[in-house]
C-alpha cells in the first residue's frame, strides 16, 4: 500500500525559481519512491511538488478551504 505524504509551503515561488524547482524535484523524488502527494491545493511550493509528482504518473490531492472566498 502506498503512504501518502503531505507538503504546505510557500504559494509564492513561481516556475523558473530555484524554490520551484526544488520543489517539483522533491515531487518526482517522492513519486519515485512510491509515495503519493497532498498539499494545500494553491499554487507556489504546493503546485512545484504536485506537477513533479505528477509527471512520475502519482495521484495528488489539494486540500484546500474556503476561507479565502469570504
């Protein structure tokens, strides 16, 4: 069974960025070794680890609120 690792990071890097890029490093490293990926489903940090995990063919779920649309 796979295990399932949580990442919550900064939503400001952007593609490009050395944050960005280790992040989508860190997805696929994960994916590799068989673990699937959830985050706080925004964009910066979250979305670098779920695009890297995601090019490896691994499940991701965003877990977000929707505290933000008040």
């Amino acid at each position: 069974m796979k295990k399932t690792i949580t990442v919550f990071g900064s939503s400001l890097p952007v593609e490009g960025e050395e944050q960005f890029i280790f992040a989508e490093e860190l997805g696929k490293q994960l994916a590799i070794n068989n673990f699937n990926i959830c985050t706080g489903g925004f964009g910066g940090i979250m979305n670098a680890v779920s695009k890297g995990a995601l090019s490896e063919g691994v499940k991701t779920i965003g877990v977000t609120v929707d505290l933000w649309n008040v």
